[in-house]
C-alpha cells in the first residue's frame, strides 16, 4: 500500500493557501525540523515565527495575530499542544472567540522513543471539553490535505492531531472531505468498528480482514472529527449490527469512546458496545510496534475483542 506524510500534506497545503491568502501565517515552538515547515519559512519569510521552546508563547502569540487579522497555524509536539498550552489555547484563543489552529503532532503512541512525557492519551479528551473548538484527526494524506483547507477556510479555532512518519493512503485525490462528516469505509452485518486516526483506522480495517475469515462481517467508521462528531454515520452504522467498538489511539476516557459511548446511549442503541484504546495508563519508551501491542491497539486484538462480544 502506498504511504505518505501527513506532515507533508500538512506544509504543501501551507503553501498552497499561502500563495493565495497573505493572511496566512506559521508558528513553531523550535520544531521545524520535524514538522518540515521549512518551505513555508523559505517561501513566506515575514509570515513564518518561531517562537523557540516556549509554547505557551506560541499560542498567546497566534492570538495576536489572530486578533489583527491573521490566519495562524501554530505547531508542536502533541504533549506541548495540549497540556502545556491549555490554559492559554483556552482563554486566548477559543474563549477570546478568535481564529487559531494549533497543530499537534506524533500523538499516543506514535511518540515512540520520546517516551510517556512526550506521549498524549490524552489531548482529546483536553480539547473536546472546549466550548465550540474544533478538534480533527485525519486518517491519510489526502484526507488531511482536504481538512487543513477546511480549517483555514472557516472561521474558528480547531486543534488538529497527526503523526509524522509515513501513514497508508487511504483514500483517492478527487475524495471530498468536510468537518463534521465522517467516512464510512465498509460496512458491516455483524460488528462495527468506530475509529479513529490512520493508527486505528488502519487496524480496525486489518481487523475486518482477520474477522471475515472467521465468518464475521465487521464494518469501519473513520469519524475524522471528533468534534462536531457524526452522529448520524455513527447511528447508522451502528443500526446494522450487534456490536459497536470505538478505536482510539489515546485514553479510552474523554475522548472517542466517551463521545460514541454518549451518541449510542442518548439515541436507544441496544446492541453491545466497548472501548479500545489506552485504559488509565501512562506511555512509554519504545517502538512503534512495539506500543501498539503493549497498549491492545493492533489489528489481532481490535478482532478479539469483537469476537467476545459476539454470542
């Protein structure tokens, strides 16, 4: 399967949208190397910032230029994203009502070898309690590409999440995305996963392939936007089967399985329903590879616990 970097789609679309709108800007907190916005900088040398390692700076910073007009996207480690700049994301930019889109890269296990203080599993939950925020997590680079547009277009704060490393394409070039709008890649008669991220999306599809040939027809929800959520998508899939998984590659408390785990009790779903993701625990230094299955993210285990679910 072909791969691609979500951080390059992340600085092209940059690009693209900078060439036409000089409202556009870009922040980093010293991490440009890794968020590879370079180009930008090289391109658009008076609208590029970066602020060094004082992220809450950052943030305080994108609300200004916000407030005066601009279009800011202000980039760092997810951990820096949301815990360390909370407070100052919160009241500066989303209770100030202005216009900042903060980016929060290698989220969850995709930290890897930075370790469990550099690993957020729990950025999501942070940001899906702030009134009105916006809050994305694109499954490839195509449907990244197609949301950052989004984003720049509309007016509003939003917290975007992606990891750097090279993730499977998903989806064709001509495919249209929208916030709030999620992606139904296969439905299912007998088993549903809700996912989250290229992580589990990719995972939840593995995990079809392994239940089918155990006779079990399992679907994939790629929700896209955490917040405003698909409830409907969700509510539809979920109509078509017996059991319901949400899969997230963060803790299982706050953040997508709260929110699925809401949207089915508050709507009559009577089927079975459970969480996949990190339960109560911190991160840790490792592979990739190795975390996934260490925390039960992989495909073998997504189908496992959609079997036992199953009478």
């Amino acid at each position: 399967m072909e791969t691609k970097e979500i951080r390059e789609a992340y600085v092209n679309t940059l690009l693209e949208l900078g060439a036409k709108n000089p409202n556009i800007v870009v922040l980093e907190a010293d991490l440009m190397s890794c968020t590879n916005t370079g180009s930008f900088k090289k391109a658009f040398p008076d609208r590029f910032f970066n602020a060094g390692i004082a992220e809450a700076n950052m943030v305080c910073v994108a609300a200004g230029l916000s407030a005066a007009g601009k279009i800011p996207f202000a980039a760092t480690f997810g951990c820096f994203a949301s815990r360390r700049v909370y407070d100052q994301f919160f009241i500066s930019a989303n209770y100030a009502r202005l216009n900042v889109k903060l980016v929060g890269t290698d989220p969850g296990v995709t930290a890897a070898f930075n370790g469990g203080t550099h690993m957020p599993f729990e950025d999501l939950a942070l940001m899906r309690a702030v009134p009105r925020l916006t809050v994305i997590e694109p499954s490839d680079a195509i449907s990244a590409a197609a949301l950052i547009l989004e984003a720049a277009l509309m007016y509003g704060s939003v917290y975007l999440r992606f990891p750097r490393k090279p993730v499977p394409v998903l989806y064709p070039k001509d495919e249209v995305f929208s916030i709030g709008r999620a992606k139904v890649l296969k439905s299912g008669k007998d088993v549903c996963f809700i996912a989250l991220g290229s992580l589990m999306v990719n995972a939840a599809l593995e995990a079809c392939e392994l239940l089918a040939a155990d006779g079990i027809d399992a679907g994939v929800v790629d929700v896209l936007t955490l917040k405003p959520i698909d409830s409907a998508a969700i509510l539809g899939e979920a109509a078509k089967v017996k059991a319901v998984l949400s899969a997230e590659n963060h803790q299982i408390a706050g953040g997508l399985g709260s929110a699925v785990a809401e949207i089915l009790a508050e709507n009559g779903f009577r089927g079975r329903f459970v969480r996949i993701g990190i339960n109560d625990e911190f991160g840790e230094v490792g592979t990739q590879d190795y975390l996934v299955k260490r925390f039960g993210l992989n495909a073998e285990t997504l189908a496992k616990r959609a079997k036992a679910l199953l009478p």
